[in-house]
C-alpha cells in the first residue's frame, strides 16, 4: 500500500469515528421529515387544494422570506427556475452578460443561457470558493468600460447586466469585497443563494445581500420541498413581476385568460410548500446538528497531514450544507483513489462539479483568467453532511 493510499484509508477511519459504522451506503446529505410534513400534506390531499393554488404557498412564501431577512418571497418549481425568473426581474435581456463563477453547478449557467444571455465565467477565491473580489475586479479592468451608465465588455460588445455570486456549499462569499469591486461598473447583483439557506454574513442572512436572490428546496439541500424554490427580494416591484411571470403572466380575473408577455409556468404546488413549510420549522434545530456534526469533523481530522477541512471565513456562519475537504496540492492527483476508497467503503464522496468552463456546451462562453478555480477543482472532496449524523456525534458514537 502507498503513501497516498494511507492518507485515503485513514480519512475513512476518521470520518468513522465521527458518524460510526455503516452497515448500508452513507449518503452525502440525506432529507430528513421529522416534523409536520405527512400531517401538513394530508390536509392537501383531504381538502383538495393539491396544485399551485392553497394557503401552503403564500405561508410558505412569507416564512422563506423572513428566514432570509427579505419582505417579499415567490414559491416555483426549483432553484434553477427561481434563477432563471431572478435574472429576468433584473433586467437581464437576451444577448446580454451575466458574471458567474465557472465553480458552481450547471444550474446557475443553464438559468443564465434559458433566457438567451451568455454566461461568463469568472474565478473564485481561496477562503470562500464562491466569486474572488480581486480577481473579478482586475478582470473587469481588462475587458469592460461604462457607458451611457451601462457596463459593456469591450472585447464582445455585449452589455454585461448582472453578477451571480454563488455561495458554494452554502459559505458565503465575501458580498462587501464583491460590492467594492464592482463599484465602478453598473450590474445587478443576483444571488444564487441555492445551497445558503440559514448562512450568515456579518450578520446578515445569504438571500438578502444582493437585489434578489434564488434559493433552492431539492432533495438534497439543507430543507426540501422535493421539488422547489423560492425568489427572495425587499424590492416589492420585482417581487409581483416575479409572481407573476411565474403563473404563466395571466392577468387576475374571474374567468378570462388574459396573458400580457410570455410567462412561466413555474409555480411551486400547495403540496410541496405544505412539505416546505414544516421543513422551515426544523431549521434552527438543522443548523444545530450540522454545525455539530462540522466540529465533530474538525476535531477529527485535526492534525491529519495532506488534507483540511473548508471552514467560512470568521466574519460568516455557514449552514455546512456539504462539508468539504481540501487536499494539499501534492495529494491533488490522487483524489480519485481517495474517493473510490471512500465510496467502496459505503462513504458516500464527491469531487467538486465539473468547471463551467469546461464542459462542451460552455466551452466559447467568455472567461476570465480562471487558475484558481482550476485549483480548488482538483482538490475539493465533499463528505456525509446528513443532520442527523450531527445526533450521532452528540451521543458520542
């Protein structure tokens, strides 16, 4: 056995002695009903009110955006679609530009390329993963100019309309170093708070750092709906376009259908919110044991040589949506072999998403310099992150 194969073997064991033993697969984050979802949901099978109208969507609405800091939220059909809509209300026009990190899933790109706009990657930083101030800024140095009060990049002569700062594995970026590197060039700020529910910057909930922001509910995210997302903003015009363009842009009446632009079919069902809504009870409690089963990591991995465990920054508090591991750049090469002996093992593991700019279908798009981003790519093993799994570490198994 090699050097490296030890430093997979012995990560196995310590990351047993944290959750224990698995006598099945340990998946990497598992949903979890331990509320009020089969009692909230029989109530819509009971009266009926199953689809896109009930009083499950607006309660939910209103708890999402409270929980965000934010005053207005729309419920749709997934986090890809509340991007998709975010970007929309923001003005983002067919041919435009819109900023992205090429660290992140394809959902964030896909939302820009649904609307006719073309993605264009960006690099991220070292102690967020999410977009780099420094870089972003000195890229923009490079290829944009203002004019007319609009930012255009120079190069392709395309208006660049927004930036989508990403909060990866729900760390948030750094909103303040982003604001300052922007400063000089007019966009909208759309989060993708995807991962982020319940993550903190300088006290300040991800959903309510930039103008709008697209939160998603999948099955695997800290709370699901099944299927869902939700737009959250404080900006009440934005907030009814959203509602609207997602209910297929139908103007209110007691019986005509009257459409006045094309619109989306994207609104969230009463029996998913009504799942949504007992999930939002268990947050505070979600984030107890996931911050518990962080520490029981931490302490675990203390002292193992050729590899860290991804902590925020001090200024922000992450929900540790998926807690992540970084190799030392001499390991780099190996991570393969590490997951594919953690994942023979039942220990469920993954690498980072495939770079944006890398796959096939975005390969043209327009880029910065994107080294770093490259980097943490090669590196980047996510681990079980189950809540539940923070209850074991709490009962000492």
């Amino acid at each position: 056995m090699t050097f490296k194969r030890s430093l997979a073997e012995e990560l196995l064991n310590r990351i047993r002695s944290v959750v224990g033993q698995n006598d099945a697969s340990l998946p990497l984050h598992a949903p979890e009903f331990l509320g009020r979802e089969r009692e909230l949901v029989l109530d819509c099978i009971d009266t009926g009110w199953v689809s896109s109208v009930g009083s499950y969507v607006n309660m939910f609405e209103a708890e999402v955006a409270r929980l965000s800091d934010c005053l207005h939220g729309v419920a749709v059909v997934n986090g890809t679609a509340a991007l998709q809509i975010a970007l929309a209300v923001s003005g983002v026009n067919a041919g435009d530009e819109v900023l992205l990190p090429t660290l992140t899933f394809v959902a964030t790109a896909n939302a820009v390329t649904h609307l006719g706009a073309v993605p264009h990657f960006i690099d991220s930083a070292y102690d967020t993963l999410g977009v780099c101030p420094t870089l972003l800024r000195s890229h923009l140095e490079r290829i944009a100019e203002v004019r007319g009060g609009q930012t255009w990049n120079r190069k392709t002569g395309r208006r660049i309309a927004a930036l989508v700062p990403v909060h990866v594995f729900g760390c948030p970026v750094d909103m303040d170093g982003i604001d300052a590197a922007i400063s000089d060039w007019p966009m909208v700020v759309v989060e993708d708070a995807a991962e982020s529910l319940g993550s903190r910057y300088k006290g300040k909930s991800c959903g309510s750092l930039g103008t709008v922001a697209a939160i998603s509910f999948n099955g695997n995210k800290i709370l699901t709906t099944g299927g869902g997302g939700a737009i959250v903003t404080n900006n009440a015009d934005m907030a009814s376009r959203a509602r609207h363009l997602s209910t297929t842009a139908k103007l209110a009446h007691k019986w005509e259908f009257v459409h006045d632009e094309v619109g989306y079919n994207f609104r969230m069902p009463n029996v998913n919110a009504a799942i949504g809504l007992a999930q939002l009870e268990q947050l505070n409690n979600r984030l107890v044991l996931k911050q518990r089963l962080f520490d029981g990591y931490a302490e675990a991995f203390r002292g193992l040589s050729g590899v860290q465990i991804f902590k925020a920054p001090i200024v922000s508090n992450s929900n540790n949506w998926l807690i992540t591991l970084l190799l030392d750049r001499a390991y780099a090469k190996d991570r393969n072999n590490i997951l594919t002996v953690l994942n023979d093992a039942g220990i469920m593991a993954r690498p980072v998403w495939a770079l944006m700019h890398q796959l096939s279908i975005y390969q043209s798009a327009p880029r910065a310099i994107l080294t770093q981003a490259e980097d943490l790519a090669a590196r980047l093993i996510s681990i079980p992150s189950s809540a539940y799994l923070g209850a074991r570490v709490n009962n000492g198994i």
